[in-house]
C-alpha cells in the first residue's frame, strides 16, 4: 500500500530494518541502512561519486557475505 508522501522503497527499507532488528542483527540492519542512504544521496541528491559507490559495494559484499554465511542460523 502506498501513503502519500512514502515511497516504497523507503517503506519496505524502514519495513526490513525494523525485521532486522527484531531478529537481533542490528549489524546487519545498520548496513543495510547505510546502502540505502547511499543510494537514495546517489539516485535523488546526485551525490555519487567514485568513493561512495565503492562504499555501497563494500556495504553489498558484507551483506551478502552474511546471508550466505550468516542464514543457517534461521532454518
């Protein structure tokens, strides 16, 4: 459903940190945060420069290095 004046993206963003805090990886929500920050500067502010897409893969890599590694612990 959307609300005026909330995207999707930052419904389902907020909607996956809050998931992940209640599931007790605050690290993993705080990196997940920190990539949508980047990408939404990126997308809506123009503000991606070389050191900040190099920061969003890092964020990336983290991310899925955790849910490959990370996930057995929830099956």
């Amino acid at each position: 459903m959307h609300t005026k004046g909330t995207s999707n993206t930052g419904t389902w963003s907020q909607g996956l940190n809050a998931y992940l805090v209640s599931l007790g990886e605050l690290r993993l929500a705080q990196w997940w945060r920190n990539f949508e920050d980047l990408r939404q500067a990126g997308f809506y502010g123009n503000q991606a420069g070389e050191s900040e897409v190099q920061e969003a893969l890092d964020l990336l890599e983290r991310i899925r290095t955790w849910a490959t590694t990370e996930i057995w612990r929830f099956l």
